[in-house]
C-alpha cells in the first residue's frame, strides 16, 4: 500500500511537471503575435499570460474528462506506473521539440504517451480508439484550417476598414486590441491545456480507488494544474516564440489582432465541446492564415513545413517513447527508479543543451538567418517570386 501511494505520489508530481513544461512550451500561442509586432513588452506578456492561464484553469472541465474517462477505459486496470510512463514520453518530447524552437503540440504529446504507454502496460483493449479518432484525430486536422481561414478572413476585413486611416493610427489601434486578444487566447488556453494535467491526475486518483469512476477533477487538482502552467507560462517559452512570432510570417499589428481574435473563437468553442485539441496547432493556423491575408500574403513555408512535420510525428513519437517507458517501469520498482532517472538525465541533457545559444527576453524578436526565398504569389499582390523573399529562423 505504500508503494502505491509513493508511485501516486510520483505521478501526480511529474503530471505538474508536464503541465510546467506545458506552459513555457505554449507561452508562444497567445504571446507571439503580440511581442513579435511589439504591442507587449516580452516579460509583461508572460506576466499577463501566466495570470490568465491560471484563471483559465477554473472555467471548465470538460476536456479533463475527456482525458480521465475517455481516451482510455478506466475499467481496463490502467496502472499510476502506466501513466508515470505516458508522462515520462510526453516530457522528454515537449523538451526536444523545445530545444529545437519547433511549436510541437504538448496536447499531442501527452495523448501519445498516455496511448503507447496503455497499449504496452494493459492492452489495446486500455484505449477508447473512436474517443481518439472524433475528440483528437479530427480536430487536430480541422481546428488550424479553420483557425486559418477565420485569420484569413479577419485579416481582410481588418486591412479593408482601415485602409483611408494613417498606417502609425492604424498600427497603434491594432497592438492596443491585440492586448485584449492576446489575454483573451491566454485565458482560452487555460481552459484547454490546464485540464489535460487535470484529466491525468483524475485518472491516476481514480485507478487506485481514491476517486469513483468518471469522477471530475476535484478543487485541489485544479488548483494546482493551473498554478503549474502559471508558472511554466511566465518562464517564457522564447525558443518557441521566436519561431512562430518570427519564424511563420511577418507579421503586423493588424494581422496579429486577427490571428488571436480567430485562434479564441476556435479554442474556446473546442473547450466547451470537450475537443482536446492541440491550441498550438491553431495558433500556428491563425498565424498563417493571417500571413496570406496581408498585403504582401506571405509565409514562410520553410518554417511551416517543419513544424508541420513536427505535428505528424509528435502522437506517434511520444507513444514510443511512453510504450518503451511502461515496458521498463512494469518491471516493478526498480524500472520506475529507471525510468525516472532517465527523464531527469534527459531533461537536464536538454536543458544544458539550450544554454549555448541562448533565447531569452532580451533577443527573442531577432531573426538568425534568412533563408530559403519562397513567396507567395496573389493575384493583385505586391508580392511576387521575383520580389518579395519569405524567412527561414534557424533552430
């Protein structure tokens, strides 16, 4: 009984260190745009995103439940050292993509781990495949479409009313809405990304009988999920913001207001829907969207391409990470002391990794290199092959 309890204990501890990662890994979804476009100074923006994060945490539960008694079946005898290794893969991966400034899904990276790790700790029988294909599969393909074309669209009309206004009003109008829109994006993903550590730590309650089955999250857990991301927000993710506020397009005043205003709406009608969706594939949606709808219509589809990659291999990558994890800590004691050594190993490798060039608050609006000239050609734009370069940021 008290190795279940430490093994809790363990879990639940490294569910907040996930949520941590969470939050310094997606500080660029709601800050980006607006550092990049210089409507927020750097370390206020984070300041404001890790408040509204943690606000966020209190508004919903549905995507916790959608994780607790959803993508798995709780009836199945999924174990607290099944979830350790779930936990243990989505870390590591959140950490390598960090490293490399590519805005990886967290959201996928947990879901991964906690399928690979199921699948090797219980069965196939542990995983509720058709919860999988409509709550994450389907809106991981269609929520940064329409997250794109709402920017898109946005971006248009914005362009299109201001057009007979002064550019330095108009640029000055926009970054004063983009504080609104940018704390708007912060607090819907509080509502999303804080209830995905919610969920796991509900399950790992529920799978030693210390909670009834389908059981929400109770007050402490919420609490303490939202502090964590808090916390990880205000660390400042700023590898990750400079690829997607500088990396993607570049980006305006106006073009950034429009990016956040369609990035909210998407998040925030997904959370209600209980969608566990990826907020930083519709951030990176948004972005691009608004990239296209801009005078020059530009993106950097270099950049894209990576992160697009990233996307697809992130789910799978992190379930082999998380299957070979369960594997090793269902060999008893032992194998969990294993393989929590070597989440700390990797996480310190990574992080010593990151210290010789560093990005911090003071650098993170530089662009490294410019590369690999593709633009974007509209009919009736200013932009042209021959003319307008697009950017690649170097990792």
């Amino acid at each position: 009984m008290e190795h279940i309890t430490f093994l809790v204990a363990v879990v639940i501890v490294t569910a907040l260190a996930f949520d941590f990662t969470n939050g310094f890994h997606d500080t660029a979804n709601a800050m980006a745009t607006s550092i990049a476009t210089g409507a927020l100074r750097p370390k206020v923006a984070v300041g404001i995103s890790a408040v509204l994060n943690f606000a966020g945490a209190f508004l919903s539960v549905k995507v916790a439940s959608t994780i607790s008694g959803g993508i798995v079946n709780e009836k199945a005898g999924i174990h607290p050292s099944v979830i350790f290794a779930a936990l243990a893969g989505a870390i590591l991966w959140n950490l390598v993509t960090w490293l490399r400034g590519l805005p990886s899904s967290s959201s996928h990276a947990l879901y991964g781990g906690l399928i690979g790790a199921t699948v090797v700790g219980v069965g196939l029988d542990g995983v509720n495949f058709s919860t999988v294909v409509t709550k994450i599969l389907i809106p991981a393909v269609a929520s940064p479409v329409v997250a794109g074309l709402a920017a898109w669209g946005a971006t248009k009309v914005a362009y299109l009313i201001t057009r007979r206004g002064g550019a330095k009003t108009t640029t000055k109008g926009f970054k004063i809405g983009q504080m609104f829109s940018a704390s708007l994006v912060s607090l819907a993903h509080g509502t999303n990304d804080a209830q995905k550590t919610m969920g796991i730590i509900t399950l790992t309650l529920v799978s030693v009988g210390a909670l009834p089955k389908h059981a929400l999250p109770p007050t402490w857990v919420i609490a303490s999920a939202g502090l964590a991301i808090a916390l990880g927000t205000y660390m400042g993710g700023w590898r990750i913001i400079r690829s997607m506020g500088k990396g993607l397009t570049d980006v305006q005043a106006p073009q950034g207001f429009a990016a956040e205003a369609a990035t909210t709406a998407v998040i925030l009608t997904s959370s209600h829907m209980g969608y566990g969706l990826s907020t930083t594939q519709v951030v990176s949606g948004g972005i691009m969207g608004a990239g296209l709808g801009g005078p020059k219509a530009q993106v950097h589809w270099s950049m894209a391409r990576r992160m697009v990659y990233t996307w697809g291999l992130t789910l799978p990558a992190a379930a082999v990470v998380a299957g070979a994890a369960a594997f090793v800590a269902d060999q008893g004691t032992w194998g969990v002391v294993l393989v929590g050594a070597a989440l700390v190993a990797g996480s310190g490798t990574m992080w010593l990794l990151s210290r010789r060039q560093p990005v911090t608050a003071s650098n993170v609006n530089e662009v490294p290199e410019l590369t690999d000239v593709t633009p974007v050609p509209v009919p009736g734009s200013a932009a042209s092959p021959a003319t307008t370069p697009t950017t690649t940021v170097a990792a």
